[in-house]
C-alpha cells in the first residue's frame, strides 16, 4: 500500500488512508476479449453515472446529447453562455478502453463553471470494439463539424488517455491541415502508451491507482499493436513539434507512474521551441482534478482555476484577434 504522504491537505491525506491497494485490484481483460471489455466498460460507469446525474440536478445550464461530425457528443453550456467567445471540447480518460463521457461529466462540470464557456464532451468509440485510428478520427471529425457550424475558436483538454488522445488529435488535425485548437491543457496525460519512462519504476509501489502490467499493458494491445506504440498518433510524445504545436498545459502529480510521461511531453515540446507549461502537484494522484470529493482541496482548486485560465486566456486572444 503507497504511505500516506505528509505534504498534502486533509482530504487527500483521508483519500490515501482508505485507497485499496492496486495490486489487489482486479487485471483488466484479454486485448481482444470483446465480451470482457464490455462488462468492465457497464461496471466502471455504474457508480460513476449517480454521482455524475447528482451534480447535474444542481447545474443551472444546459446538458444534452447531440451528433457533431457524424460523433456522439455531450454539450454542457452554462446558463449565461457566450458562444461568440467560443468553446472547448473535452476528452475523457480510461485508458482508451473504459468510461463513457457521461460518466467523466465530473471533468467538465467545474471547467464549465470556472470558464463559463460550452464544453463539448466527446463520445468516442471504445477500444477494443473499435481500434486506432478510430477515437482519434472522431475527435477530428468533431473539430471539423464545429468550425463547420462556426463555432470558433476552440480549445482541446483531456485527461489520461484523454490527455493523449487530445495532443495526438492535434497532431493528426496538423496532417490533414484543419486548423488547430488555440490551446490544449492536459490533465496527466498518457502520452506513451508503452511502458517507457524512469517513473514506471521509481513510483511504481507510490502510484494508488495504477499497475502497468495489471491495468494498462492489456488497455494498450486493446487500443493499437505493439508495433505502432511509437506512433505520434499513439503516442505523441515522438511527435514532430517543431512543425508547430499549440501552447499547452500540461498538469499531473507527484505521485503518478505517468509522471515521466508529463516531463517527457514537456521537453519535446520546450525542445521544439512551442509554448508550454509543465504543472505539477505535490502528493497528487491521477486526474485528482476529476475527484468529486476532494473537488474543495487547494490542490484540485488551484489546478481547476490554472485550467480555466489558461484555456479562457487563449480563447479570448483568438476572438480578439477574430475582430481585428
């Protein structure tokens, strides 16, 4: 079991205390059991949906599900949205193979209040029943059905595989010259899918949600093969920045085996000379950002408000600039 580090607030201190440990938690399935990945997709979203369906009863906007680009979505606009300003489109977490964006809502609820803008939550196919390049294609779909419909500027933020799916969209809207989002924040991104990084030993027994081999060894075969693990568009910390990137936050804990994966991303950006922001957080957990419980932390508050900001400052260059 990680100790309980002394460096935190309280109710991180009472998260750590009652974590179960993840080495007794059950292994994800087989890359290819379809019927396996189903029951664990219906079993992860279960307890998530109550917790997401109570916070919406106490939302003032406006939540609906809708179709961009031929994609399943979630809008969530505030009650007093201002769509000249534009939107953000959002990217959920769960290893590529888990979660529906309703039961991630938790990761848009407070961007949409800290912002006050229209999030899109995307609905992407799940692996294994749908493979790379799949979710990542969708993603771009959704960026070209919003410009479409005018809906620019937009912004991209992500968490986890969500984080990495959002960069490597980035990068694949760069090959197919749509234009780009003006920011993107990533909330611990796994911007490598292999098991590459000093962190995945060094943290290994520190890290209270995640074993590699136990939870995403299979959750990557499931998303791509072994031999395109090392494509930017799997894994975009090989990608070519220097041909242009936009700026980027990039936000994650200390204890995190994924940490090497935010420094990673960090340098190759910083080394191709694009404006980024590595933010870390002492004593943090995987997308802490997200945790309902711990959402009043000065932790989880200072990450959602460095977010909010980031994203709303960009946001409001680009629509200068638009009136220019």
């Amino acid at each position: 079991m990680p100790k309980v580090p002394e460096t935190v607030s309280a109710l991180w201190q009472a998260f750590y205390a009652a974590a179960p440990d993840p080495a007794q938690t059950p292994m994800t399935p087989a890359p290819n059991d379809l019927a396996g990945w189903a029951r664990a997709q219906q079993a992860i979203d279960a307890p998530q949906l109550p917790i997401v369906e109570k916070a919406l009863r106490g939302f003032a906007g406006r939540v609906f599900d809708a179709e961009i680009g031929g994609v399943p979505v979630i809008e969530v606009h505030p009650a007093n949205a201002k769509p000249a300003r534009g939107a953000i489109v959002y990217v959920h977490g769960g290893a590529y193979t888990l979660f529906s964006a309703r039961a991630r809502l938790m990761s848009v609820l407070p961007i949409v209040e800290r912002t006050g803008m229209q999030v899109i939550a995307v609905d992407y196919t799940l692996a294994p029943q749908a493979r790379w390049p799949v979710a990542l294609d969708q993603i771009v779909s959704v960026f070209d059905g919003l410009y479409k419909d005018k809906r620019g500027p937009l912004a991209l933020y992500g968490d986890s595989a969500g984080g990495g799916l959002a960069a490597a969209a980035t990068l694949r809207m760069r090959e197919r010259g749509v234009k780009l989002p003006e920011a993107l924040a990533l909330w611990s991104p796994w911007s490598d899918i292999g098991e590459v990084g000093d962190s995945y030993s060094t943290l290994a027994e520190a890290d209270a949600s995640y074993r590699y081999d136990r939870h995403l060894a299979n959750a990557a075969l499931a998303y791509a093969d072994r031999d395109q693990h090392r494509n930017p568009l799997v894994s975009p910390v090989y990608g070519d920045f220097a041909a242009g990137f936009p700026p980027t936050l990039i936000q994650g804990g200390t204890r995190e085996i994924f940490l090497s994966n935010f420094v990673r991303l960090y340098r190759a950006l910083v080394d191709a000379k694009q404006p980024a922001i590595l933010d870390l957080y002492e004593g943090m957990p995987h997308v802490f950002q997200a945790y309902p419980v711990q959402a009043g932390s000065p932790e989880s508050r200072a990450a959602l408000d460095a977010t909010a900001t980031f994203l709303v400052d960009h946001l409001k260059r680009a629509a200068e600039k638009r009136r220019t």
